[in-house]
C-alpha cells in the first residue's frame, strides 16, 4: 500500500471513488451532513435505514450498489453493519472500500 493511501481522508478518498465512477458512466448519489444551529454537523435523517446509510448509492444499467467509504483506519459502527446486512439481504450489492482496496474498486466500477 502506497503512502499516499494510508493517509488519505475519507473526503479525498470519496472524490477519487466518484471521479473514476462517473468516467465509467456510473450515477451515484451521496448524503452529506449539513451544519446545524449548534454548529455541529447533523444528516437529517429519519427511519430505521436513516442512521447507518451508506456513503454512496451507485446505479449503473441493472447494477446496484451500496458502499461505505472508510480511511485505513476508519471503523464500520454497529449501526453501519446493520444497515449494509440488512440492504444485503434484500439483495443489493453491498461494499465497504479503503483506499487499499483501489485495485478491486478499479475492477468492479470497470
């Protein structure tokens, strides 16, 4: 693993994901957190699925795919792990990518 990747943030990892998906003709759609009135970040979520959803929806002809970005150092929380099992379940194609894992992130948005 380059240096490079072990240090990247999830925000610049994400751009490098959805930069080389949208080359590879892929829609995606990701919810980011918006700034509340106690100047904390917050995604206005509500359900069961709210807390836990993934960091990108990506759809391209049939395919459907579920991803959660994480640093090298970053951990999937419970709520995470429920989410990604239960959209699993329903047959959705689901991942949790890293920046070491490029080369298969390369293959499956090819």
């Amino acid at each position: 693993m380059q240096l490079w990747q072990q240090q990247q943030t999830e925000a610049a990892f994400m751009a490098q994901v959805t930069d080389y998906a949208r080359l590879r003709g892929w829609e995606w759609m990701h919810i980011a957190p918006g700034l509340n009135e106690r100047g904390r970040y917050r995604t206005p979520v509500s359900g069961p699925l709210g807390s836990g959803w993934p960091d990108l929806i990506m759809v391209r002809g049939s395919d459907l795919i579920a991803v959660e970005l994480k640093s090298e150092k970053g951990s999937i929380t419970a709520l995470q792990r429920r989410v990604l099992s239960t959209l699993e379940q329903a047959l959705v194609e689901v991942h949790v990518w890293r920046p070491s894992d490029w080369d298969r992130i390369l293959e499956r948005l090819a």
